[in-house]
C-alpha cells in the first residue's frame, strides 16, 4: 500500500481484509463474513482477524479510539468509513521489501544511552550498503537493551530503504536445540512474507540442500521421491550453499541477517557464521548477532571461542553494551514523559535503585504509573510517590518487579501468562488454551488485552499450522519476563501443564512433528511422559541428520538415553533398540567409528538370538560394515557369525540380503570365492523379485565388484551404471559414488575411455560439491592412472601427491586412499624415470601393508602387484619380481580375471628372458595365449614379450608367432576407436614398441631393465 510516496507495508492477509471492507464502505462487515472470505477453507480465530485489523491501523495511522478508517463493533465487526483512494503508486518507485513484515516495532520505552554503538552500527552498515562484509556482535548482560538497540538500527532504515532484513530467534533449549534454528527462522519468515515465490526460487536456484529443512518442499506440493540436486549433500555443502545464496542476493539488494540470543545457539549456526565471516567473495551483508556475554562464559557455550577466533583475525566486531550512567536515566525520563516535573532527586533515587540497567529502569517506572505515582495533569507529569519508598522498599530486582506486575493482573490474566510460560518466550494461542482448557477466542482476548495496555507481552502476527488452524501469536517483552513468571509456577502444575502443551504440539502438527520434535521432547521430559520424549528426541535427531547436522542429532540421542532410564519395560527395550541404531549411524556418520562400532555392538546384543533374530542380523551387518573401516579382522569374524546365523530366519529376502552383503565383505577382505559370488548374484536376484528398490540398488553397486573380480568388465560398467542409477533415485549418495568409482574402474579396464573421462567428470563433481574428500580422492587416483597409461607421468603424478595430502587431513581411515595412492604414484614415478621416488613410494606401501591390522581391497592387489613386479624386474631383482608376478598369477586364476592373468604370464616370461630361459618365457605366453584376446589392457604386454620370445627362433616360435600375428592385427583395429587423447597415446605407444626388430636387439632387450616397458609406458 501507498501513503503518498512511501511504501506503508502490509502482509497479504492484511491487504484482503482492507480491500474487503473498502469494497463494502460504511457497512457492516460482521466478523464471520470476513473469516469466510478472506480466509476461504482455513480454519482461524478471531485472534487472527484482530492481528490484522491492528496491522491496518498502523499502517493507516488509525487510532481505535478516534478512528478515521476503520470502526469497530463491538464483539460483532468492522465498517470502513474512510476515504481511501485507490491507486497505482509511484512508477519508479522500488516495491515492498520482503523485510518489511519484519521491521522494528517501535517501543513505549526510548532508547537512551546507546549513541555511540549506534553510531558504530550505522557507520558499519553504510560500509555493508557500499559492498563491504561485515559481522557485529551486540552483547550485554539480561535486559541491557540489546534487542533495544538493534531495533533502533533497523528502524532508522526500513522505510524507503533498499535491503533485506531477515530475523531469526534462537530458543532456550536446555542442552539440545535444533540444527540453524535460528537461521531457519530467520528464512522461514520471509519465506511466509511477501516475496514468498521470489525467496523460494533464489533458494532453488542457490540453496537447493535448504528447502526441505524450511519445509518449502512440502508446501509447495508434492516432489520427486528424491531431488537428484540434494545427492551426496554434507554439512559442509549446506553451509557453503547458503554462503553462496546469500552472497548472490546480496548483489541485489544489502542484506541484513539478524540473530537474537546466541548464547542459546547451536552448533551448526555457528559453523554458518565461521564460514560467512570468512569468506572473501564480495557481499552486501551484514550479520548482526545479540548474546549474553555471561551465560556465554559460564555455560563454555562454543559462540565464546568462535567470536575469540573471528576477533583474532579481525573478521568481526563485537559491541558490549553496559549499564546506562546519570545522565542517561534524566534523558530516559525527559523522552517518556515530556516537559515533566520530577524532582532531580527522584531521577537519582531510579539510578541507584536500578544501577542503570535499562529494563530493570523501565519495569520500575511502568509499576509506578501502573500505582499512579507518577500522573499526568495540566502541567505535565508529576512525582506524588514517596520516595523513600522508591529507594528503600519497591522491588530491589527486575524480577521483583516482573512478579509484582504479575501479582496485580486479574487471575484470568495470571493464568494466561502462566500457562505461556510454560510454551515458551514466544507462543501461539493454540499452545497456550491446552494447559488452561480455555476456547482460543478467550485467550486471544486475554493476551490482546495485555498488548494493549503494554503489560509484558507484545503481538507476533499471525501463526498457522500443517493442521489448517491460524492463530494469533505472542511474546514476551523480555527473557526475563517470562523466567520470572515461569519460575513462580508450582512444580507439579508445571509437569501436568508441560505435558498438556506436548500433546496439543503433537495435535497442532500432524506429520510434521519434526519441525517441532526438540520442543515437543522437552515439554515431555518435564512432563515426565518418559517415553514420549524419547520417541521425539529421535524424531528430532533424525531431523537433523536430513540436515546434515550431526553432532545436533548426537545431541538429542544422549539427552534421549538419559530419558530412557526412566521409561519402564518392555517399552524401553524397544526404544533402547531403536536409540541405539540411530546413534550408531549418527556417530558413523560423525566419523566416530569406534562409538559406532560399540552402538551397533550393544544393538545386536541387546537382540535375543531365539525370538528376534531378524533384528539382530540387520545389527550384525550394521557393525561389520563399519568395522570394515576400521577392524578388518573382527568385521569377518562378524560377517561369518552373520552367515551362520543366515539359515535360521524364515524371511527369505533377508537371507540373501545377508549372504549377499556378507559375501561381499568376503570377496574384498578374503578374496574371490565362487560360493560368495553367487550369494551376491542370489541377493541381487531376490531384491530385484522382491521389488525392494533400496536393497537392490545395494546389491547390484557391489555385484559390479564381483563382475571386476571375473575380469567381467563390461559386465560391472552396467552393473555400476544400473547401481548408481537406483542409488541416484533412493537418495543413498554413498552407493551412487561407489557405483561412480566401480564403473570407472571397469570402464578404464574395457579400454572405453572416453566414455570414463565423462564419468569422472560428473562424479568428481558431486564429491567436489558436497565436499566428500574420500571419493573425490579415490575418482581423481582413476583419473590419474589414465594419465600414467597415456604417457603423462608428471599429472599422474601430481594428481597422486595431491590425494596423499589430502588424505592426511581426513579425520576417518584412509587405507584405500594410502594404498591405492601409493601405487599410482610409483608407477607414474617409474614412468618419468625417478626411481629412487618410485623405490620410496613402494617401500612404503610394502612397511604399511606388514604392519599388524593392515588390510587393502583385494581388488588393489591387482595393479599393485603387477607395477611391483614389474618394478623388481627393471631394478634386476628377478627373484622379487618372479614372486609378484606368480602371486598374481594366483590370484587372477583364482577369480578367472583375464587381463592380470595375461599381465603375470608375461611378466613371468620377462623374468625367464632375464635369466636366459627362452623356452621356459615361450612356455608362460602359450599358457595366456587363449586368454590375451579377452584381455585388451594387457593384450599390448603380451605382444611384446611374444615378440622378443619369436625373435629368439625357438621349438615354439611357429606356434607363438602365429598366435602373436593374430592378436597383432585384432589389436591394431582398435586404434582410434575411442577417440580419446590418452587413449590414443596407449595405443600409439604400444603399436609402436611391436615394430619389427633386429634379433640382436631383441636378445639385448631380454635383459630386464632395458626391456621395451623400461620406461613404464603401456
């Protein structure tokens, strides 16, 4: 709406009610006519329309008594009887800002004592206006006017100002609270306001990991069962997304984010601050934090050490606020009561009496207005109080005050705010009728009541429910006010009221409890309904693990084992069960394997083996798959208990779930075994007829193993295809990147390169993205092998050391990386011909792999023990490199894998060339000879130890060269069939090093270390 040229912002709500009664002038529109039209098929209360018909007042500058807009009658309606034109506004004015439902409310009390922050406050948002990032803490003890402050700020510079201004509220949680309240509420309101669509498409656009959280996914309807942006999504990729969101927007507009009382804030926001005060992109953005120094100290709240930090590194600026002097208590009263009369020793007795603390001032003079000492008459306000009995006997405390205030309120009254105490500072009427088993109209008539007279609560709009039902909302003035009321409450009304508000939270919000899952927990613990608040505490742990907030949920799961001593059995074994799970995968998640270990421990023992063996399987695979990280030995003492205890369940999905999983844990740990291959394949074969989407997409990601076990590579690309696609559709990130990482492997192996370089792309991203360090590591070292087969030592190198490092900083087990790294890196070395490098690199996976509990993936043998052997055989050790070479020949027959099968024959030819054994190296290429045509990474290898084998002119030079002119011919019609560049450089090089040679140099070239794959070239 527009007052000439200034924008008078009204919430939509508002806007329907005021055109309603325009539409209908000096009639009377009775209250039930304007909750059915303007609030079509929603329930509402009178509460919500009198919100409404006070927003229009002020933005009317109407007042109820003499009004010039809009009439009230009494308990029956309104009647517009104004003259209100209707028009377009000025053109070039900017529209609404969504931070105007949000604006300051101006307060009965003026702000005194504060110039000078307020002067730094203003300079430092003129710096934010002109592109600048700045972060500010106002802090101060209870009542020292913080809020105040920061209010006066904002007002100064709503009206026909640029900017967003987006508030949020953090919530007394005692202990547990949930993961970016307070920057959820911050959003969630705007995202309730005006410019509603725009917020939502800016977090779509941007934020994407932020919707759900807000609710914005429910609310606008029905999605996908899985929003293929939020794969993968991490704690970290949730902080940087907003960073960034908000960082875009502000090259807008400024942006003002406002969070009150930090000192009750959690984890995760303050991470949010950490990295927003960090950051060095530009950014119109201002954040602007209000906590309790004190309760800060006193409690080690983490907020102390993240402002220490930001200090240091002069990325914030923190404002203590401290109590008012003299001076500042004569201009208190000079503003609230204008051309006064007080005696000057009245104003000194209130600065003594208060020791200047600015709320303790105003609740003092309010109690004195409210006993009529101080009165208004024809020359102003005058002091007709005793004053010994201001400086000797009113309340020596605010909270004194506070209760005396209380003391007088009808008991109506008394009980209304009561019964909100219980809710919390801020409260809907809803909430507070369930204690009391009073109709809502009664209670919005109640709470307005006191909002008009100014007495300890103030309006908070409009709330609404999943439910349908609207309602007006309050607050408390101050913390305080509601402690103080809270604490007068005698203990067993509060339990009996604590539990009463629980149970209308869990009507309010239907399905959506998570939403309010802490709140409701606690309400239940001081309830006593034990098992109540161990069932939302879960609730809300699980809430935030969905917002990547683990340590949040970590949290609510110790507060819900302390609960659970207090629930009586059998109910507790159930939730103790069900607890114990969920802190195991939080933990896992938390990177705390050992905790999770132990959780999922005690799970599968709390589970009797005779009449809940189900269960406990599903524990015991839980445990082996996390001690597969960290505990190899005992995760397969795990897994063979699991598959003896397979045959006893009667479900069978789960049987070859189990066999399925646990054969698979055996194939990577123990090695290939054709009974666990087919467990594998049945588990597979089960999900699939069983039309279990999650478990399939489990089984066929690991089936694509087993298939590069066989040497099956086209086989594991479409299994890893088809994986990563259900993992993709279920949400599961892990899967999909594991998926990502076995079809590469298998991709690189089937020589189909170009088509891998793309995958690597895309899921190197995803890791990128959501800041997932082990895969992007594990892809990058695919990525790098690439580079070494084409020739391009140095970036294979380089991509190698990169990942090592990066190892090093993670904080979980890094053997795969270290193993698979390690390799990579000393066969890149070996290729660019820095052999002492390559000679560390191996000595140190060979010291590793002694040590006591070091386990690598079988798979890693492979490549492993044919760059070591062939390693050996350049650097002379022909013996070392006979027993690599023969290993890996067991190994490879042992699971029928054709191309390291093919690459042991040959190498072990090279070993017989180097002593001088010619029929013995013939003997070795006509055993791999059947099996070279299947094996087209190590087809080149095969071909140039045939090739100096025929130069020899041996008994079995007729039969290999025919076989080598064969494969030679099937080789060379593959050149260019790929189309990528490293590709073609293997190919290139390998056709090249099958050049017809003169026999002499061939006899030369048999000696080992001059051999044609000297310089690590394939």
């Amino acid at each position: 709406m527009w007052r000439g040229s200034q924008v008078a912002p009204l919430t939509p709500r508002a806007y329907a009610v005021l055109s309603y009664l325009a539409a209908r002038p000096r009639r009377l529109v009775t209250k039930d006519e304007l909750l059915d039209n303007v609030w079509k098929g929603t329930l509402v209360t009178d509460g919500v329309l009198k919100v409404c018909v006070r927003e229009l007042r002020k933005a009317l500058e109407d007042d109820v008594k003499t009004p010039t807009y809009i009439e009230t009658a009494h308990r029956r309606g309104y009647r517009f009887i104004g003259d209100l034109p209707l028009v377009d506004g000025p053109p070039a004015a900017p529209p609404p800002a969504p931070e105007a439902a949000e604006r300051a409310r101006p307060d009965a009390h003026p702000l005194v004592g504060r110039e000078a922050t307020l002067a730094r406050l203003e300079t430092l948002r003129r710096e934010v206006w002109d592109g600048a990032r700045r972060m500010v803490f106002v802090c101060g003890a209870p009542g020292i006017g913080k809020t105040s402050t920061v209010d006066a700020l904002l007002q100064r510079h709503v009206d026909g100002q640029p900017g967003w201004i987006a508030r949020g509220q953090c919530i007394e949680h005692y202990g547990s609270s949930e993961a970016y309240l307070p920057v959820l509420d911050a959003l969630g309101r705007l995202v309730r306001g005006p410019a509603r669509e725009s917020l939502l498409r800016w977090l779509e656009q941007h934020a994407p990991t932020w919707l759900e959280p807000l609710g914005a996914q429910r609310e606008n309807g029905a999605r996908a069962e899985h929003d293929p942006r939020l794969l993968g999504a991490t704690h970290e990729r949730m902080l940087r997304e907003m960073a960034e969101a908000l960082e875009a927007l502000s090259r807008q507009t400024p942006i003002a984010l406002v969070l009150e009382d930090l000192h009750w804030s959690d984890v995760s926001t303050l991470d949010l601050l950490a990295l927003l005060a960090r950051r060095r992109e530009p950014a119109r953005l201002l954040v602007l934090g209000t906590y309790r120094h004190g309760d800060v100290l006193r409690s080690q709240h983490p907020l102390r050490d993240v402002v220490r930090e930001l200090e240091a590194h002069g990325l914030c600026e923190r404002l203590e606020l401290d109590v008012l002097g003299r001076a500042a208590v004569d201009e208190y009263l000079a503003r609230r009561f204008p051309g006064h009369g007080f005696d000057e020793r009245f104003a000194h007795t209130l600065y003594q009496r208060t020791d200047g603390n600015p709320l303790f001032l105003g609740s003092l003079v309010d109690l004195l207005v409210d006993e009529r000492a101080l009165t208004e008459g024809p020359g102003g306000w005058r002091f007709s109080g005793d004053l010994a009995r201001v400086a000797t006997s009113l309340p020596r405390s605010v909270r004194q005050v506070i209760e005396l205030q209380v003391d007088r309120l009808s008991e109506r009254e008394r009980s209304v705010l009561e019964a909100a105490s219980i809710v919390g500072v801020n409260f809907s009427a809803a909430a507070v009728a369930a204690p009391l088993g009073l109709e809502l109209t009664e209670v919005e008539e109640l709470c307005d009541g006191l909002v008009a007279r100014e007495q300890l609560l103030v309006s908070r709009g409009i709330g609404s429910f999943p439910t349908g039902l609207m309602t007006a909302r309050y607050a408390f003035r101050h913390a305080l006010q509601r402690s103080a009321v809270y604490e007068r409450l005698p203990a067993s009304r509060r339990m009996r009221w604590h539990a009463r508000v629980a149970r209308r939270g869990e009507e309010l919000f239907g399905e959506q409890l998570d939403s309010i899952a802490s709140e409701l927990a606690q309400h239940f613990e001081h309830g006593h309904e034990f098992a109540h608040a161990v069932r939302h505490r879960l609730i809300a742990a699980r809430a935030d693990v969905r917002r990547h907030a683990s340590r949040e949920a970590a949290e609510h799961l110790v507060r819900a084992q302390a609960a659970l001593a207090s629930v009586p059995e059998p109910r507790r074994g159930e939730l103790r069960r069900e607890l114990l799970e969920e802190l195991g995968l939080v933990r896992r998640a938390l990177g705390d394997l050992q905790g999770a270990a132990e959780a999922f421990d005690q799970l599968a023992q709390s589970c009797d083996p005779l009449r809940e063996r189900a269960p406990r399987l599903r524990a015991m695979l839980q445990l082996a798959s996390t001690l597969f990280w960290i505990d190899r030995e005992r995760c397969l003492s795990v897994v063979d208990r699991a598959l003896e205890s397979a045959s006893q369940v009667e479900d069978p999905l789960l049987q070859a779930h189990v066999r399925g999983y646990c054969g698979h844990s055996i194939l990577c740990l123990r090695g290939y075994a054709a009974e666990h291959a087919a467990s594998v394949e049945q588990a597979i074969a089960a999900a699939r007829a069983a039309g279990d989407r999650r478990l399939l997409a489990l089984h066929v990601v690991r089936g694509a193993y087993t298939h590069i076990l066989r040497g099956e590579y086209e086989q594991a690309a479409a299994s890893a295809r088809e994986g990563a696609e259900l993992s993709q559709a279920i949400g599961d990130g892990f899967d999909f990147l594991l998926g990502r990482f076995f079809g590469a492997w298998a991709l690189m192996h089937a020589l189909r390169w170009s088509e891998l370089r793309a995958l690597l792309r895309e899921a190197e991203e995803l890791a990128e993205r959501n800041s997932l360090t082990l895969w992007s590591g594990l892809l990058r070292l695919v990525r790098a092998q690439l580079h070494e087969l084409g020739g391009d030592f140095e970036t294979a190198a380089a991509l190698a050391r990169q990942t090592l490092a990066e190892a090093e900083r993670i904080d979980g087990p890094t053997g795969q990386l270290f193993f698979h790294g390690e390799f990579v890196l000393a066969r890149a070395l070996a290729g660019a011909g820095r052999d002492d490098e390559a000679d560390a690199s191996f000595t140190r996976m060979e010291t590793k792999l002694r040590r006591p509990g070091a386990w690598m993936d079988w798979m890693l043998y492979f490549p492993l023990l044919e760059a070591r052997s062939r390693w050996r055989l350049r650097r002379g050790e022909r013996e070392l490199a006979q027993t690599d070479a023969l290993e890996l020949a067991e190994r490879a027959e042992q699971s029928r894998e054709p191309n390291y099968a093919v690459f042991a024959r040959a190498l072990l030819a090279r070993c017989a060339l180097a002593r001088g054994d010619v029929d013995a190296a013939a003997r070795e290429l006509e055993t791999a000879a059947s099996r070279a045509g299947d094996a087209p990474l190590a087809l080149p290898e095969w071909l140039a130890a045939a090739q100096e084998v025929c130069a020899e002119r041996t008994a079995h030079a007729r039969t290999l060269s025919a076989r080598f002119e064969e494969l030679r011919r099937a080789f060379e019609a593959r050149a260019g069939a790929d189309g990528d560049s490293l590709y073609a450089a293997w190919h290139t090089g390998a056709v090249a090093r099958l050049a017809p040679r003169p026999r002499a140099s061939a006899r030369t070239s048999s000696a080992g270390p001059k051999s044609p794959r000297g310089s690590g070239r394939r």
